[in-house]
C-alpha cells in the first residue's frame, strides 16, 4: 500500500517524545503525507517531515476550522486561569477538577478543527489518524469534525464529569465514526468500562525505524560526557512524572556500594533530588536539560550500558523509554509494575527486572550491570514488545480506516 495518510499531532509542537518520532516514521513509511499539527510543530520535525515530502498544515482551512480552533485556544486559556486559580486544596474538590474539564473541552475542538482542516485539504486520504488523541469527547470530535477518523488514546489522564459526560452523550452516535486505538490492553480495558459503546482495537504505538545505534555513537557519547569506556553508566530518561517511581531509585542510588555514572535528561526534573546525587559518593551524576532533540537523546542512550525504568504498581501504558531501548539496542532495568511487560520480557538477557518499589532490588540490578553489562538486544527485541515497522504501522491503519470508509459521514 503507498496511500497518503493524514496525520494529526496536536503535541507536534513539543521537542522530544516518542509521539514525534512516529509521526515522522509514518510521515516516511508514506510519502506525500498530509501532517496537521494545530499547534505548530518543532523546528528538528520540521526539517525531517520535509525531507520526508510531508505536507504541512498549521494553521486550520475553512472558516470553521478557524471558529473551531479558537474556540479551543480561548478554552484552555480559561482552563490554565482556572488551574491556577483553584489550586488550592482549601477550594471544593469540583472546583479543583473543573478546569481539567475546559482542558478536554479544548482538545476536542483542537481535534475537531485539524479533522475540518483534514477534510479540506485531503478528503480521500488512506487514513485519518489522530496519533495522540483527547481521553474523552470522542464522538463530539467525530461530529465537530465532520471526519471519521482514528485515535490513539494513550491513556486516561482526566475522567468526564457530569457536564462533560453529557456533553459526550449527547454525541454519542459520533463514537460510531470513531476506532480508538488503545497501545496496550491494559489501557483498552480502562476505557472498555468508561466508553463500552466505543470500537476500538489495541496496537502499540511505538514503530520501530530500524535505525539501531551504531559503535560509532556509542564511542561518540562515552566521549561527548567524558565517561571511559570500561565504566558503567545508566541513563535515566523523562520527565519526573507522578507515575514514575523517583523515591525508589533515589532509595537504591543511596545504596551503591560501586562506582556508576549515571546520565539524567527530561522535563521537569527535581533539582533538589540531583543535588542529593550529587553528594552521593559512589555516583558520578550527568545531567542534560530537557526537553532535547532526538539527536541528543540518542546520545544519551548510546553512554548507557542499560537504560533505567522505574513505574508506579498497575501502571498498564506503554513506556516510550521501553520501546526506545528495544529499538536502538540499549538493554533495560526495568520494574515490573506492568505484569503484561514483564511476561514479555521474561527470559530476555538483556532486560533486568526489579520488583516495583524494591530499593534494595534496584540496587542488586544496578550492581548487576557495573560487575557485568548485560547483551544488547538483538534487531527482533522490537517485535517482541509489539513494535512493527513503520510501513506495517502505516498498513495497519489503512486496513483500519476502511472498516468506517463505508460509513455515512457524521455530517
């Protein structure tokens, strides 16, 4: 198959992220793509979406695409006001969660305007696809837009309330001309109770571009941190975000008892934890501030002897920082908060795993790679974790799409 594709990355404008790199996977998997990003895209996606002959569109055509689009941007600046106005917790719990309500209200209108834009601009596209799409609103997207579509909801950050949630039912038949796309079951049974009327299919989301590190990249990066090759180094890459488990690995990193350098990058990050591991005397810290391109962060990866991943228990998502050391070749320490991820890696030399919340576990895994590194994975370890190649992704969602092709339009 070789049909263009239309693209929607509302978060294109955001440097980093595992949403970024396949959207210029697919971009090239399918030349002559249309990619919409209503709110603009990073300068380094930029660059390498037209060297893949993507179309570009950042601003909506069609009158109402632009109502619809400034309808969201007038919302979330509601939203922000009202976050930082109900940020206290002396304010009623209501009060608190209704500017997250605005929020998704935004990115619904964001998502309706880029499918008005969408069927503007390539009405007989292969496959309309939102590759990071709103939790909720999902039939209100469909029907705003006039366009069925898929979306990939990664997970749920913010549940409907009662306004929101009739809002969302009264467009209900617009979940018909929807497939969501779930990247784990984990996540696809989450949203099965909250949306039980909503298709949906589950498929990762991470492509593997086949472009593994070189030798020549890892010498580049023991060199760029002056680090030699024969000590250990971890990286640990992302933002410090709640479901990730800092008070673990900074309970672990305090119980080294053999030197390890230890690489940090992401946003945002807590200085006063890197000032804490800076003083730890077994630790030679290195951080890099984020967010970064994706030219950096393959350096970062490619210090690494392993790749450190610690979650919160039951967190089901799919971990961007798993796929991406499954697909440049970096071994992993990883905590098996995900029962469904550590079956698959299971057996796998080249994945260690620690019990969730285990310092002292951590530590063993830790010490484990200064004595000695574990194997890289091999060019089938991406397949093993879901992760298909970008044509096959790009296939994938054009047999999808077909299933709502001969479905009346919503409007």
């Amino acid at each position: 198959m070789t049909g263009r594709l239309v693209l929607i990355e509302p978060y294109a404008d955001r440097l980093g992220g595992h949403h970024q790199r396949t959207l210029v996977a697919l971009a090239r998997a399918r030349p002559g793509s249309l990619v919409i990003a209503p709110h603009g895209i990073a300068r380094e996606a930029v660059t390498a979406l037209r060297e893949a002959r993507a179309r570009l569109a950042t601003t909506p055509a069609g009158r109402l695409a632009g109502v619809l689009l400034a309808a969201s941007r007038l919302a979330a600046g509601l939203s922000s006001a009202g976050q930082r106005a109900f940020r206290s917790r002396r304010w009623p719990r209501a009060l608190r969660r209704l500017p997250h309500q605005v929020t998704l209200v935004a990115r619904c209108l964001a998502e309706a305007s880029a499918l008005r834009t969408a069927r503007r601009l390539h009405p007989g596209a292969e496959a309309v696809v939102i590759l990071t799409a709103n939790e909720g609103l999902h039939g209100a997207a469909a029907l705003l837009g006039g366009q069925p579509h898929l979306r990939f909801v990664h997970e749920a950050v913010t549940t409907e309330d009662a306004v929101v949630r009739l809002f969302g039912w009264l467009a209900r038949r617009g979940e018909q001309q929807v497939i969501a796309v779930y990247p784990t079951q984990a996540v696809g049974d989450q949203f099965a109770a909250a949306f039980p009327e909503l298709p949906a299919v589950v498929r990762a989301f991470a492509v593997d571009d086949g472009r593994r590190l070189t030798a020549a990249e890892r010498e580049g990066g023991r060199a760029a941190f002056g680090i030699p090759a024969v000590e250990a180094v971890v990286c640990l890459v992302g933002g410090w975000w709640p479901y990730k488990d800092i008070a673990t690995i900074d309970a672990a990193l305090a119980r080294l008892k053999e030197p390890l350098h230890l690489v940090v990058t992401g946003v945002p990050l807590d200085e006063t934890v890197l000032d804490r591991w800076r003083a730890l005397p077994d630790l030679h810290l290195h951080t890099v501030p984020g967010p970064v391109a994706e030219s950096v962060l393959r350096l970062v990866y490619a210090t690494a002897d392993a790749a450190l991943v610690a979650r919160q228990p039951g967190v089901g998502k799919e971990s961007g920082l798993v796929m991406d050391a499954a697909r440049l070749g970096v071994p992993l320490i990883v905590s098996d908060h995900d029962p469904a991820l550590t079956a698959r890696l299971r057996g796998q030399p080249w994945a260690l795993a620690f019990p969730v919340g285990d310092p002292d576990g951590l530590a063993d895994a830790l010490h484990t790679v200064v004595r000695q590194p574990p194997e890289r994975p091999g060019p089938e370890a991406p397949r093993l974790l879901g992760m298909r190649t970008a044509a096959e992704q790009a296939g994938f969602l054009t047999h999808t799409f077909d299933s709502l092709r001969t479905k009346e339009s919503p409007c």
